[in-house]
C-alpha cells in the first residue's frame, strides 16, 4: 500500500512538471533534480483513466497527455474509482482553465497597451446660456494639446459674433486624445433642436500645433430648458482594427425663451376664440351696466 501511494505520489509531481514545462515554458529543474520515476511504468496502463480513453499508457507523460484529453473531451461527469486518478483529473482540468486565463489576461493586457497609446489634451466648448425660439446660433468644440484652458476661451468667445461674453459659456476640460478624434453633438430631446454640423467630417486629423475644430448649427423649436451633449471618441487600434471608444460626455444646459408673439402663435384658435369671445362678453356688459348707471 506505501508502495502504491509513492509511486502516485512521483507520477502526480512528474506529470505536474512536465505539463507546467511544456505550457509555460519556463525552466523547472530544480523540480527535476528531486524526483524519481516509478519502477514499474506498466502499471500506468492499468489505470481507468488508460482504460475510459482507450490510449496507451506507458510512463508518466503519457498520463498526463491522457488525463488532459478525458477532461477536455469528457461533456459529463464521470466517477473515477482510484482516488490517485482523480487527482490526476482535477490537476489537468485546472491546468487547462489557468492556460485558458491565462490567454484571455494576455488579450485584456494587449488591450491596455493600445489605449494607453495616448496623450492629455486641454479642449473647450461653446454654447449659449440662452436662446430664442427659432433662433439659430453656432456651436464650437476645439482641441489643441499646446494650448491652455484660458488660452482656448479666449479663442472661442473672440470667434463668438452672435452672442455677447455674458450670454455664451465655455467649457473647458482635460481628455485623453490621438493623433484622429470623432465628436457629435446630440440633444436629450431629439425634437428641441436642429442640429446642423458645419464640419465636412466628424472624423478629423488631431495637429500638435494647430487647434481642430468641430463645428454646429443650432436652431431651437421647443421651449424650456434643455441639455446638449458633446461626445468624444478617441481611436484605439488593436490586432490590425480600429475601433471608436467614447472618451467623455460633456453637458451644457440651455433655456429656450418665447416671446409674446411667438406665445400667441403657437396658442390653438379654440383658445384664441374662447379670448376673444370672452372680451366681448366682458365689454357688452361693461356697456350694459354703465347704460343701466346713467338711466338710473
């Protein structure tokens, strides 16, 4: 019975280093020096898992090799009567899940890389605080890595002809860039706004120098208060393939006013007749009881 459990034992450390060798590539002699191989490598062909598989069995690498096989062609589990063998099923079971891993954790660390190829970038974003119904207005985002935050308000309010300082607000944050960025201007309210953009491209070529701009025409068809959104992509490139990953959202809240006349033109002609009719009413009376006055 010793015997039988040392002779395990050596199989078990002898086939652990032979498949961590051989899938890892890494030196293991230290473990080599230390171990024995059994002296009767005809048992091995004796064992379940020989027989479940059907291959020959002849030394300790061979077990190993088969005992990989049956745990990865094996759908169903199976009851193993040597508890040697079922050692040897759960060691190369995991074995194959840690080399799984291990593939997926090399993939996620080749995709780290490419999006840490990349730069800061101080950009800026025009809006205005207000606007008028069916008024149109241009929006702005810019980016230029040399430049500083106040460097590129300044730039925008001084382009900004349609709207004084005290009306527009400029944003100004830090994002991560590459040498092309995509950008598109939305609206939480997709019928509050016209959005036209200027820029023949979303897509643009980031300089080192020059400020890259995107441009938007905005005209406004709702009341109230609404919220525009500046979406940011950076490019990533991975394996050969380029993908857009959003870099930030940035906000920016605008009241939409009316005016008198645009309030009465938008009212329905019930109300606007249900009005006039009750001025009417109101005047005939006014009449009747200042006639009614003078008689009296």
């Amino acid at each position: 019975m010793r015997t039988s459990r040392k002779v395990s034992s050596s199989i078990l450390v002898i086939t652990l280093a032979m498949i961590i060798v051989s899938g890892c590539d890494q030196p293991f002699s230290q473990s080599r020096s230390t171990i024995s191989t059994p002296s009767n490598p005809s048992d091995l062909s004796d064992t379940p898992i020989a027989q479940m598989t059907g291959m020959a069995v002849t030394n300790a690498s061979d077990l190993a090799t088969t005992t990989v096989i049956a745990a990865l062609t094996t759908a169903t589990p199976f009851l193993i009567p040597s508890t040697s063998d079922a050692v040897w099923m759960a060691t190369g079971t995991a074995l194959v899940q840690q080399s799984v891993e291990n593939e997926i954790l090399s993939g996620l660390r080749g995709v780290d890389e490419s999006l840490s190829q990349s730069m800061q970038s101080n950009i800026a974003y025009s809006a205005p605080q207000e606007m008028s119904l069916s008024d149109t207005v241009t929006v702005w985002l810019d980016i230029n890595p040399p430049k500083t935050p106040e460097q590129l308000t300044d730039e925008l309010i001084q382009n900004e002809a349609e709207m004084t300082p005290a009306e527009l607000q400029v944003i100004t944050a830090s994002v991560e860039i590459t040498d092309r960025m995509y950008a598109e201007l939305t609206a939480d309210d997709e019928d509050a706004f016209t959005i036209l953009p200027i820029h023949s491209n979303p897509e643009q070529l980031i300089s080192s120098e020059e400020t890259t701009r995107w441009e938007w025409r905005l005209t406004a068809h709702t009341p109230g208060p609404h919220r525009l959104n500046f979406v940011i992509y950076r490019l990533v490139k991975y394996t050969g393939l380029e993908y857009w990953r959003p870099v930030q959202t940035y906000n920016a809240a605008i009241q939409v006013q009316m005016t008198l006349s645009q309030r009465l033109a938008v009212l329905d002609r019930k109300w606007i007749a249900g009005i006039v009719i009750a001025a009417l009413l109101i005047l005939a009376y006014w009449r009747w009881m200042n006639s009614r006055s003078k008689r009296a």
